[in-house]
C-alpha cells in the first residue's frame, strides 16, 4: 500500500484491492469486503463443479448472490457498540442441472460441507485464531 488505500496483492493472478472514489480511494479495483465475499460464491461454484465431476452429475451452472450486513458506524469509528465484522452473510444459489429439489438440496448440503471458505467463515471465532503480526520496520 501506497500513500492511497490501493492495495497490490502478489498471487498467482496479481490485482488490486482499493476503495472507491469517494471514499477516498482511486477506485482501482474492489474493496477489501467485496474481495472477501466473493470468495465465497467462487469457492461454492469450484466447490460444485469439484463434486459435479466426481458424481458425473450434468452440471450446467451455478449461480451465486451473495450479500453481507456490516455496522458502517463501528467500521467507520463513529461508535465503539457493536463489531467489525459481517453480522450476518446470506447466499442465493441456483443450481442449473436436471435434478429434484430433493437432489438439489443435499448436492448444495455437499457442497457447503466441503467449501473451505464457508467453513473458515463459519468456524473461524471459535477454531482459528486470527493473528495481526505487529512488527516495527525500520529502514
């Protein structure tokens, strides 16, 4: 990170994380949120197709929404009630194949048992600790 809020991430795929505009950022590419829940529709639809192809299932798609709730006020600083975190995160899926809602249901009840990025976002207050390293750089 710069003197902005855009963000370079060095991956596989390298991108950009930012803020929009009139939040201050150059709008470079999507905020840290929108990075955070997209992972879980991607992880869903790789997760599918991972469990389509095991069971030659005739998968022709999957559609994911997603949205979260978040206290922009406790995000913000302007309050200390509340949490940083999503209160709450919900998922449409549509899944596109010639099965009954009965199949449907337990394929997508597979599919969230093996999503990793569902389970670290379900377990993660309770199992995985999240530690900020604070270390001091000297130059």
């Amino acid at each position: 990170m710069g003197e902005t809020y855009s963000t370079r991430i060095n991956c596989s795929h390298p991108f950009v994380i930012d803020q929009p505009k009139m939040a201050g950022g150059n709008d470079e590419g999507p905020n840290p949120l929108e990075v955070f829940l997209a992972s879980l529709p991607a992880c869903i639809c790789a997760i599918g197709r991972i469990i389509a192809t095991q069971r030659r299932i005739p998968l022709r798609g999957i559609d994911v929404q997603v949205e979260g709730d978040i206290d922009k006020d406790f995000l913000m600083g302007k309050t200390t009630e509340g949490r940083a975190g999503f209160t709450e995160i919900r998922t449409f899926v549509n899944i596109d194949a010639d099965m009954t809602m009965v199949e449907k249901e337990a394929f997508l009840n597979d599919i969230a048992a093996r999503c990793p990025i569902a389970d670290n976002i379900k377990f993660t207050s309770s199992l995985i600790p999240v530690v900020v390293e604070r270390q001091t750089i000297s130059n």
